[in-house]
C-alpha cells in the first residue's frame, strides 16, 4: 500500500514538475521573463538595437527613460541595404534617442565591398554613436576562407570604416565567434557583447562598452521581440563615449 501511495505521489511530482519546467519556457520564449534585469542604477543608459524585422516602430511610444540609444541595422554583406533604416533613423532622431548604425558582415564578401556598401547608406551625422560591425556564425554564409584571410577581410573593413568616419568602430560579437577570430585582436576598439543569458565576463584582451542582454524583449511601439542593450558606465561616461574620437 506505502509503495502504491509513493508511486502515484511519485508521478504527480513529475506532472508537476513538468507543467512548472513548460510553464517557465513559455515565458522565457515568449519574452515574459528573462535570464538579466539590468537596473536604471546600475546601467542609466539603456537601449536598444532594431533591424527590418521589427517592422514600423512607433518611436513616439517607446519608453524614452529606457531608451536613450538605438543601434540601427544598416547593411549587410556587398550590397544589402535595411529598407527599414532611413524610416528608423529619422524618426528615432526625432524623439532624441541617440542613434547608431551597424553593418552585418558576411564571411563571402570582401571588406572593401561591404565597407562601402556601408558608406553608401550611413550619414556621417555628428552626435551619433560610432558605427559597428556585427560579427557572427548566425545567418551568415558558408566560411570558406582561412582565419587570416577572414581576419584581414574584417581588419580592411574595419581600417576603411575607421577612415572615413573618424571613429573607433564598435565590434558586437558572440562568445564563439571571438574564441575562434578574435581572442587578442582589435584591443583598442570597444566591444558590443550578448550575454543573454548573464553578464559577459571582464576579459584583458578587449573593452566590452555595450551588453546585449535580451533577445526577446519587449516595448511599447515594438510589435514582436526586440534586441536589449545597456552601455557600461553613467550618463557622463556616455557623453564622454559619443564624443570621442
């Protein structure tokens, strides 16, 4: 009878269990949790980053106390241009959010195509956060070049970037792609991380300025999921960023 009672209290601990573990996923997949809270205290600026796939933001909804700054997709590989950027551009200027530009490089085409690719579309507009280049596997073409020809795709790019805008472009990088790239490259330039899932660690070999820290967020304005960013320092520091050279 013990055995019998044990076993059925057995099973409703694993239902249980079970609904709790589906029940967590669901709000983790669905944006409704997440792993980091990065409060106002610690982090006062706050962002964000947006692409063609967040369809048209209303910028006149979103939160300006949590948004002082968006990352804008430009660019991708030779000749891709965001039909979304010049509409989010305008209109995220125009409710004072500052505004920044990123290219998504791609590992078929060279970094003189897709620097200039990139010149094409992005105003070299004062008062703007320096452009970044956004380095990932994900969605991204077949690599078949050897590190140093990857590297010195990435290093022309970059040189060129640097050139014509007369600022230290920003990297954003996965943990994997800088493991296998750029683990003691680029020491100068500051680094955009995504740690989605905690806060990316302090490494010698590179100055991480931005934290990814949500892909599934959520806001007012923003049908969908959209990128959460924070810059590492107060408001003074940021100041101090957007200016420099």
């Amino acid at each position: 009878m013990n055995m019998r009672k044990n076993i059925v209290i057995f099973f409703v601990m694993v239902i249980f269990m079970s609904g709790l573990a589906g029940l967590a996923a669901f709000l983790l997949y669905n944006g409704y949790v997440r792993f980091n809270y990065p409060s106002l205290k610690e982090y006062p600026v706050q962002g964000l980053d947006v692409s063609n796939h967040q369809g048209e933001i209303d910028w006149k909804k979103v939160d300006k106390k949590c948004v002082r700054f968006s990352f804008i997709k430009a660019t991708e590989g030779r000749d891709f241009k965001d039909k979304s950027f010049e509409r989010n551009w305008e209109n995220a200027k125009k409710q004072n959010i500052i505004v920044g530009a990123y290219h998504f490089f791609t590992f078929c085409r060279s970094g003189e195509e897709q620097a200039r690719n990139f010149i094409e579309s992005v105003p070299n507009d004062g008062n703007m956060l320096p452009p970044a280049i956004d380095l990932e596997y994900s969605g991204n073409c077949k690599l078949t070049k050897t590190k140093q020809e990857l590297l010195s795709d990435i290093h022309t790019f970059i040189d060129i970037i640097e050139k014509h805008y007369s600022r230290r472009v920003i990297i954003y990088v996965i943990d994997d792609f800088y493991r296998d790239y750029l683990e003691g490259e680029f020491p100068d330039n500051p680094y955009w991380l995504r740690g989605i899932y905690g806060k990316p660690e302090t490494n010698p070999t590179y100055n991480w300025t931005f934290w990814q820290y949500s892909n599934r967020g959520r806001m007012d304005g923003i049908e969908g999921f959209v990128d959460l960013n924070v810059f590492k320092g107060t408001e003074d520091d940021f100041f101090r960023f957007l200016n420099a050279d």
